[in-house]
C-alpha cells in the first residue's frame, strides 16, 4: 500500500465512525481534475478531503477546487498522516462529540 493510501485508509475509518456519506470520485478522463480525493457530506454539510502523504502539497489545480468548496460554503481539508486528528475534530465539531 502506498503512503498515501494508508493515509487514505486512516480517514475512511475515522469517516466509518462518525457515520459520514462519502466516496472517491473516480478519475479517468470522465471527472473534472483536481477534484478532492474524497467528497462528504455529513449532517448536512459538504466536505472535500484532500489526502496527501508526507510534505507534499496540493497541485494548482486542487488548490482552485478546495478554494472553491470553501467559498461556496463547504468544508476543504488537506490531511496527512500527521494530521488526521484535524479530519476528527472537523467532524466532532459538526456533531454533538465531546
């Protein structure tokens, strides 16, 4: 498994557990690019989920798609293996977690 699948991997179980709709959009010449690795919606809120392994960053292109979200009123998070606890507290914070 790669780096960033372990990430990934992580997040659909923190995803599991609070019980969020999501998936990740298929690519292959039939999406728009930069598209979040995982699209959500829990309690009514819209969330893009941006997986990366490492250091490395979002392209230009997912940094236009996150910025987008965020303006039309959703979530965009950018989570690696050093910060999944930021994907929990998200979530807590749309529900009633303590």
């Amino acid at each position: 498994m790669t780096p960033e699948g372990k990430v990934k991997k992580q997040a659909k179980a923190i995803l599991d557990y609070f019980g969020v709709y999501y998936f990740f959009p298929a690519s292959g010449g039939y999406g728009r690019a930069g598209v979040p690795d995982i699209i959500a919606c829990y309690n009514g809120r819209f969330l893009g989920i941006e997986i990366k392994a490492g250091d490395n960053q979002p392209t230009a292109l997912q940094q236009r798609e996150l910025a987008m979200i965020k303006r039309r009123g959703g979530v965009a998070l950018v989570i690696n293996e050093t910060t999944l606890d930021k994907l929990h507290d998200t979530l807590c914070g749309m529900s009633s977690c303590t």
